[in-house]
C-alpha cells in the first residue's frame, strides 16, 4: 500500500508539492506555539518552594498622641515587649497554627532587601533576597529543606542562631549548596563574623511565572521586634472559615496591647493575586493571541484537506465500485494525508532547531535550545496537526463514502 501511495502521490506532485510546502510552514508556526505555552506552562507549574494555603497577613498600627488611650514615653525596648505580647495572644487561638515576624521576606512581596553569602571565594549573585524572620516563619509558609528537613526543624535551626538558604546559591559556580551544610559564612558583607548554615533550601520561587533556578534567598533570624514588620499566621485546615472577620471582631478587646493594634488583615491568596496581576494579564493576552492563531490554523489546515477530500468523491467512488470497503478507502486516504506530513516534518525539525539556535523562540533554564524540549514540542505539533487531517479528511471522506458509486460518476 506504502508503495501504492508514494506513486499516486509522484504523479500528483504539483498539487502535493503545494501542500507540502503549506504543512511545513504550518509545522513550524506550531512548533513555536506549542513552545511558547509549554514554556509557559512548565515555569508555572514548578514547586513554589513555599505554600500559602491558609495563611494571612496582619499589618500593625500604633495609636498616635491624638489618641485618648495612647501611653507616652514608651521606649524601643516597650514596644518589642508589646509585640512579643501579642504575638503569644495570636498563638493562644485555637485556629492559630503559627505566627511569624519577618522583614520583606513574605511571598509576593515587592519591597526587598538583598544579602551577600560568602564562602571563601564563592558569592551569592547580587540579587540574593534577605529575609529576616522569627523562626516560624518556615512553619507559616512550609519551607522544606534539600535533605528533607521538615519546617520544625529548620525552625531549630533559626532559633540556634543558624541561617538558611536556597540550595541554587552558588549555581553560576555549578555547586548546590547542600554540600556546604555545616559550613561557615560571611553574611551582610561583615568579614568579622561568620554563621553557620543550618540547611540547605528547596528554592523558593519570587513569583509564579519566574523560574526557581532564577531566584536566590536566605534566612537569618529576627531579633528585635519593631512595629513595621510583617506579622504573618497560619490557620490550621478546615478553621479558617470567617478568620479575617472574626479576628477583626476580637481585635479591639483581645489584641490592643500598649499603643498596637490590628489595622488591617489580607489573606496570601488575595497578595498573590494582586502583585501578579501585571504578570497574568500579559500571560493571559499572549494565550489568547496564541489561542487565535491556532485556531486560524486548524480552521486552515481542515478547510484544506476537505476541500481536498471533497475533490475526490469520483475516485472514492471507483474505489467502491471495484469492491474496496469503506474502511480501505478512509485509510487510504488518511495515509496520504499523514505521509505528507511524515515527510515535511525532518525538514520542519532543521528549521526549528536553527529558531532556536539562533534563540528566536522562548527562553527557559536559561537558553533556548534543548534538545528534549525541542523534540518534545515538535512531538506535539506533529500529533495537533495530525488530528487537523484526520478530521480534513475524516468528515468529507465519511459523507462520500455514503453516496452511490453511480451517483458519484454520474455527477462527474
């Protein structure tokens, strides 16, 4: 049959060079479709490194000498006394699973503090994210460690006066940073004193649509409480029902200490989506661009082979008359559609690999060419398009098989 078809298909060249030709450009603006949203896609659905499921945070206020129930002359060593109050009367909360203090270190956030880890020649790139935070903070937001330490554990490690950080720290120098476990370093650029690292940390992600290999952090412990920090809990499952409204209800009788009080309180849910909208906006506009446009493809591809197809009604039907099934005839048909596309697609292949060798495409991990991502995507676009001929063929192919072979010649 293989034999049948590269002859029939030799001496309708000019058509089928036609065709062809359309297959391999459409090959190839799929392919790079299909990149796009698998880039995309797969940088989105990476570990966070964190979880936010259930957690809030909760801005202080402090009342001003306006106030009636302000208390003058309250020194910093008061105020970290009155934070450190409130903080135990969070943690007394049925509901409360754990409180944490933390200078910009909360996911989602947009104002930053970056850091400098040193182990003997090896730095920490200059972008490296400071966070400052009590030790349950890892609790809060479930941070997990390389070699499987469990948030209360990297807690002890913060409360002995240890730090952590990501384990991507050193990647310019291909070095993961559970290696140094144990190990001394220089932090905030002070070369008179060293800390300990604790862990190493599964990478904890800036955002949803930034990769983890890209983004770098440590943790060092938060000693001295002072109203502008970010007071963040988390709720056990199941008992966060009318948290925020219920908190905001006992604020004024259980959680005014001293001159502090609860000025607002946001869910992590609520953040994410708003630091984000930027990003998701862009995204969403990018898919629906690239939604259009596979859409003009498959309509294009389709109305090709069925024009094609419906062209043929007189050679199914001599087909039928010499006793070939149905079955036959749709095969026949559908291989020449799917060896077309055998054909072009090596072709495509070289094309798509010089797209990305001269990085036209999407960038991930860094590059733009890998060589599974490469054949994986072009997998797919092969398969998408496939099923575009399949249906070409199909549905015309389908409709006349069912008129009368003499019918058929009759309208020739």
């Amino acid at each position: 049959m293989t034999k049948k078809l590269l002859t029939q298909i030799k001496n309708e060249w000019l058509s089928n060079l036609w065709l062809a030709l359309e297959l391999l450009v459409v090959s190839v603006v799929m392919w790079y479709v299909v990149d796009y949203l698998y880039t995309r896609a797969a940088t989105y659905l990476e570990p966070r490194g964190f979880n936010i499921e259930h957690c809030y945070l909760i801005e202080l206020g402090e009342l001003t000498p306006k106030s009636p129930d302000y208390t003058p002359n309250k020194t910093r060593d008061d105020t970290h006394a009155d934070i450190t109050e409130l903080l135990e009367r969070l943690r007394r909360r049925p509901e409360v699973e754990a409180v944490s203090l933390s200078q910009n270190s909360y996911p989602y956030n947009g104002s930053n503090s970056s850091g400098e880890v040193r182990y003997d020649t090896l730095q920490s790139p200059g972008w490296t994210i400071r966070r400052m935070v009590t030790p349950d903070f890892v609790r809060v937001f479930r941070y997990q460690g390389t070699r499987g330490e469990a948030p209360e554990q990297l807690a002890e490690m913060l409360e002995r006066g240890e730090f952590l950080a990501s384990d991507n720290l050193y990647r310019k120098y291909d070095r993961k940073l559970t290696e140094f476990v144990g190990k001394r370093f220089q932090l905030f650029g002070d070369t008179t004193k060293t800390y300990q690292l604790g862990a190493a940390l599964q990478n904890v992600r800036y955002h949803d649509y930034d990769q983890a290999r890209s983004s770098y952090c440590f943790l060092a412990k938060q000693s001295f409480y002072y109203v502008d920090l970010e007071l963040c809990v988390r709720v056990r499952e199941g008992q966060d029902n009318n948290f925020i409204t219920k908190l905001k209800e006992d604020s004024e009788s259980q959680f005014r200490v001293g001159n502090l009080f609860i000025s607002e309180i946001r869910s992590f849910h609520e953040i994410r989506r708003n630091f984000q909208q930027a990003w998701t906006n862009d995204i969403r506009n990018y898919v629906m661009g690239m939604g259009f446009l596979l859409l003009n493809i498959f309509l294009g591809l389709l109305g090709t082979f069925w024009f094609r197809t419906q062209q043929r009604r007189s050679e199914i039907a001599l087909h039928k008359a010499h006793g070939a099934t149905d079955r036959a005839i749709f095969s026949r048909l559908l291989s020449e559609g799917l060896l077309l596309l055998a054909v072009v697609t090596p072709i495509a292949l070289v094309i798509d690999w010089n797209l990305a060798h001269m990085e036209l495409n999407s960038w991930r991990n860094g590059t733009t060419l890998e060589w599974d991502r490469l054949l994986l995507c072009a997998g797919i676009s092969f398969v998408l398009m496939a099923l575009m001929i399949a249906i070409g063929i199909g549905i015309p192919a389908r409709k006349a098989m069912k008129v009368q072979p003499a019918e058929a010649l009759h309208d020739e």
